[in-house]
C-alpha cells in the first residue's frame, strides 16, 4: 500500500506545527508543509498529494483562491479541508462553494482532525 501524502498551507508555523504532529499519528501518512498558498502551488506541481488542508487567511495567495486553483487550474479533484478562525465563519460558504471538502474552525482538536483525514482519506484512489 502506498503512502497518504498530505499536504498542510498554514503561515503559522505554530499552527502548521500542531496540524502536522496531528497528522504524522495517522499510519500511512506523510506530512509535506507549505507557508502559503504559493508555495503549496509549487509543491502541488511536482507531487501528487492525497488530501490539502489549508489556513484561509495567508500573505499572498489566500486559501480560498489555492481552493480555486486547485479545483479550476490544476483540475485535481483530491481533498481540501479548510481550517480557519471562528470570525471567519462566512467564508464556510464560499469554501465550500469553491470546492472544500470539510471545514475545521481554529481551535481544532487533534482527534477531531485525525477523524476526519482518516474518513477523507478512506476514500482517495490515486490515479
């Protein structure tokens, strides 16, 4: 069986921190992190990745537009968790319009996190 990679866009590198030591727990799984939405661009166009998940609000290229890139420009069709602050609330809607699978509002747990990976990545067949 091949390894789950998944991809964490997150500027904090505290937050990026905690999401990684979360997901390393998940057997399988290999953890790549970017610190924004360009960098997580790049690192898309070299690899394939089983799943994203990606902070909203980021210097330069923000999480909503990496959801339209990923969806609209590289045309792939894997797992994007939005995770952001609960002030941000309205942008669930429009994640989810442009395309996120799942929506984690800061503080997240590290369990609730791990769950909804598992049941994200349960279902990816890379082609």
């Amino acid at each position: 069986m091949n390894p789950k990679t998944i991809l964490v866009v997150e500027d904090s590198a505290t937050m990026r921190l905690l999401l990684s030591v979360n997901l390393k727990k998940l057997k399988g799984c290999q953890v790549v992190e970017a610190c924004e939405g360009k960098d997580a661009v790049e690192k898309l166009a070299r690899r394939p990745f089983d799943l994203v998940i990606t902070d909203i609000n980021m210097p330069g290229m923000n999480g909503l537009e990496l959801v339209d890139h990923i969806r609209g420009v590289l045309k792939l069709s894997l797992p994007v968790v939005i995770v952001t602050t609960k002030g941000e609330e309205g942008a669930r809607d429009i994640g989810m319009q442009k395309g996120a699978s799942a929506y984690l509002t800061k503080p997240i747990s590290g369990e609730a996190l791990v769950r909804l990976v598992e049941s994200l990545l349960a279902d990816v067949v890379r082609a």
